[in-house]
C-alpha cells in the first residue's frame, strides 16, 4: 500500500487525474445540495 502512496505524490498524472475527479465530484455534490435546497424552499403557488 506504501507504494501506492509514494507512486500517488511523485506521478502528475495520476496526481492531477484524481485531483481533479475529486473537484468534479465536490462540483456535483455541491449542485444536487444547492437544487434540493432551492426546491425545499421554493413556495408552491396557491391555485
């Protein structure tokens, strides 16, 4: 497992790539949060 993590900071590609597979998976997280918070809070119109 030692070698994962010593190959993890010295390689860019591999660093970068779950790098940033990690901002798009936050990015998402943080868009389902956001839209389930505005429908919570969205009134609903009186008909």
């Amino acid at each position: 497992m030692s070698v994962f993590f010593r190959d993890f900071f010295t390689d860019p590609v591999l660093f970068l790539s779950f790098g940033f597979l990690a901002i798009v998976i936050g990015l998402c997280l943080f868009y389902v949060y956001y839209f389930m918070k505005k429908i919570n809070d969205a009134e609903v119109p009186e008909q």
